[in-house]
C-alpha cells in the first residue's frame, strides 16, 4: 500500500508538471508571435522602433574611425575586418561609405 501511494504521487507530480511545461511553451510561442505581428505592423506603417545597444554602439564608432577612405574595399578584406568586429559586412561598407563622405 505505502508503494502504491509513492507511485500515485509521482505519477500526479510528473503529470502536472508536464502539463505545466505544456502551457507554458504554447504561451511562450503565443507570445512571439504577438510580437512579431507587432513588429510587422510597425514596419508597414513605417514606425520602426531600434534598441541601441551598447556594445554595438562602440564597434560602430571604432569602425568608423580604422576605415580607410578609399573608395573600393575587396571582399576578402570586407569580410575580415567584419569577423574582427562581430558585424555585418554591409555595416562595414556603410561604415567604409560614410568615412568616405566625410573626409
């Protein structure tokens, strides 16, 4: 009898704590796709909201500042210098681009 208890009480915990689990991943994706239709209407209406980050926001300035002004960048070195800094390499060209106004 105190087995069968034992056995009844963890088959009541791993079934609630499955459909715990359940809920809430269904309410987790419900959520994303919430905010991705919010973020799709933004964009069509063109009210386009950005998070500045921090980390970002310096490579950024320093990758202004090591480009060089030529006007032609190869694709190896685009792609190089986009690996050392953890950016895209169109950030890297426009970075390239706008040095190159404003020199």
């Amino acid at each position: 009898m105190n087995i069968e208890y034992i056995l009844y009480t963890t088959l009541v915990f791993i079934v609630s704590i499955s459909v715990y689990g359940i809920y809430f991943i269904q309410k987790t994706k419900r959520e994303s796709q919430l905010l991705l239709k919010r973020n799709i209407s933004l964009l069509r209406e063109e009210k386009i909201i950005s998070a500045v980050e921090p980390n970002r926001t310096k490579k950024r300035r320093k990758l202004l500042r090591r480009i060089k002004s030529n006007n032609e960048l190869n694709e190896l070195k685009v792609l190089s210098e986009a690996q050392k800094s953890k950016l895209s390499a169109g950030e890297v060209l426009l970075a390239q681009r706008i040095n190159s106004y404003s020199n």
